[in-house]
C-alpha cells in the first residue's frame, strides 16, 4: 500500500467505528492486566464469563492474594489452560504488592518482567489504560497485516515493526483496535467477508470472496 491508501484505509475504518475498544470487560489498570493474560489462546467472551464474578470480588493485586491460587481457579476453570494462568496470575499479583505498590507500571520493559505478560500483553495495557500507541499484534492483526498488504512480516514482531513505521496519525492510538475488530468480524480467517469490506478496494488479498455465499447459487436460480 502507498502511503495515501493507507492513510485512507484508517480513515474509513475511523469513521465506520470512531471510538473502538476492548471487548474485554475491566474496571482498572489491574484487572486489564489479568484479564488480557488470561485471554492467550482464549476468546474474549470466554474470559469476561469467567472474570464478571471475579472482579466483583477482585479488585487489587492484595485481593487477588487474599482469593489465594484455589480460589481463582474456581473462578476462570471454564478457560483454557487456567490452572498456568492461575500461577502467573498469583505471582503477578505478589510482585505488583511487593515491588510496586499495588499499581500497574506503565512501561514496556517492566509489564514483561511480570508473570504470564508477554509483549502483546504490555502493549495491550499500555494502549488501553495508559493511551500510548502502541500495536499489540495478535492472530487477527498478524493475518489482516498480511493478507491486505497493510504490514506484511513472517513473526508478530515484524508485522508490529512495519506498523509503528507506518500507521499516520491521527490514526496511531486505535489502529491495533480497528485490526482486530476488522479481523473479528470483516477479514476472518477461513471466508473473508470481502463483501462488505469498507477497505476491499485497498486490499492486495488475491482470493478475495466478493460475493456472500449462497448468493452465487441464488443468481444462477433466478437466471
């Protein structure tokens, strides 16, 4: 893509949804954190089930070590994998007690250091609670990245480096949520929905699916 196509691929995205969030649920900084770590290889609706009772509960770091391991478990055991997230979760939660005060540090370089956040995780928070502009690039924005020519990379890290050199303002703080909303629901991995793609025109996709299935068939019908 040019750089003109690009800044008009964001613009049209903007102005179909001009305030995009997470679709995970959260009331602060810490429940962000816990919720996003627990999200890995898990849907966002899997986790707001199992985390809606939770944070009515836990609220704080110092809460989360009052539940205690056990406790949590009963509370996320309905997503994948939750007995390690229930570790990392609980040792997370005592290094935020111990090293920081309860609070959730607002960089890169010590989100990583925490128990089950990786660099997605980080850049997650930082763009969500902190609003920096950050691209957390997960299997949606890895696949929308690529398959549209927008920021094409062989590895999460290639395709986040190709977007923070090329995504313009003012579209840099909610361009990773546009991605994702847009391979959610638009640019899904099996069928893309091409057909009502605000950015179709703009996509170099070779295999672009142009007509809704089943339409196809009612054509060659009513012919």
């Amino acid at each position: 893509m040019t750089r003109d196509q690009i800044f008009d691929f964001f613009r049209r995205l903007a102005e179909d949804n001009p305030e995009p969030e997470t679709e995970l649920e959260y009331g602060n900084a810490y429940q962000l954190v816990v919720a996003v770590a627990l999200s890995a290889q898990a849907t966002d609706v899997g986790v707001n089930k199992a985390t809606r009772a939770l944070f009515r509960k836990v609220k704080t770091p110092q809460q989360m070590l009052d539940l205690g391991e056990d406790g949590l478990k009963e509370h996320i055991k309905t997503i994948g994998l939750f007995n390690s997230k229930a570790k990392n979760v609980i040792a997370m939660s005592r290094i935020l007690v111990d090293q920081y005060g309860g609070e959730v540090p607002d960089t890169r370089e010590e989100l990583v250091k925490l128990p089950g956040v990786g660099r997605k995780t980080a850049n997650v928070v930082l763009n969500c609670w902190f609003k920096q502009e950050t691209f957390a690039v997960d299997t949606h924005i890895f696949r929308v990245g690529n398959r549209t020519g927008l920021a094409k990379g062989k590895t999460p890290e290639q395709v986040e480096a190709k977007l923070e050199k090329r995504v313009p303002e003012p579209f840099r703080l909610h361009a990773h949520h546009w991605l994702i909303l847009h391979g959610r629901y638009v640019c899904k991995a099996r069928t893309p929905e091409c057909w009502r793609c605000k950015v179709e025109d703009l996509c170099s996709y070779r295999k672009k699916v142009l007509q809704k299935p089943g339409e196809a068939a009612k054509s060659k019908a009513r012919a």
